[in-house]
C-alpha cells in the first residue's frame, strides 16, 4: 500500500469545495502552469492520496463519520457525467451537491483543525 497523504486529500477537497478554484484550475489551458480538470482531482483525491486503499482496508486515523462522509463523496463522482464542457462541469446541481459534501467534509477533524482558547 502506497503512504497515505491526507495533505493531498485536504488540498483535493479544497478544490471541490470551491467554485472560483475550479474556475480558474478546470477553464485553464492545458499546459498552463497550474490546470486541473474533475477527472484529475478524482484521481488525485482517491489514487494518487492512496485514499481509496484506506477507505478499503481501515480508516487509518479516520473517523467513521469522515470515512463514510468520503466514500458518499467518491459515489457521487463516480456517477456524475462530467462528458461535458468544463464550465458546464462547474455549474451543474451536481456539482453543486459535490461542492457541498466536501466543504462538510473539510469542517471534521482531521481536516479542520481545532481552535485554539
């Protein structure tokens, strides 16, 4: 099993939790020095973080509210059409429930830090 990155999942779910980052990393030009697409982060959040494999072995420091939070989240990319053009991707209801989860997501430990009093 590859090192688990939860670094990269957080900076994966920052980008689907934001549409102005979409914006500008998903309608750029290949080739730009920064471009990414909804297939991109997909692989990167689940493959690249080696995300998937802990979801499939053990939470590794993961909540099973966060587990399971994660694995609604991959369902929903899986099933999403995103054959279409970039910003339709963007826009889209879809897009928009996908936006939603992971900015929850990002609100639970251990991505969410907890406050300092």
């Amino acid at each position: 099993m590859k090192d688990f990155n939860i670094e990269l999942v957080k900076e994966c779910l920052e980008e689907l939790a934001s549409i102005s980052s979409q914006k500008r990393l998903w309608l750029a030009e290949e080739g730009a020095s920064e471009y990414s697409s909804f297939n991109e982060v997909y692989s990167q959040l689940f493959e690249d973080s080696a995300l998937y494999e802990v979801l499939q072995t053990g939470h590794l420091g993961l909540s099973d509210r966060v587990a399971n939070l994660l694995e609604q989240l991959e369902v929903q990319m899986l099933n999403f059409d995103d054959e279409k053009p970039p910003l339709d991707v963007i826009l889209s209801s879809e897009m928009e429930e996908i936006r939603a989860l992971s900015s929850s997501i990002l609100q639970e430990p251990p991505f969410k830090k907890p406050s300092k009093s």
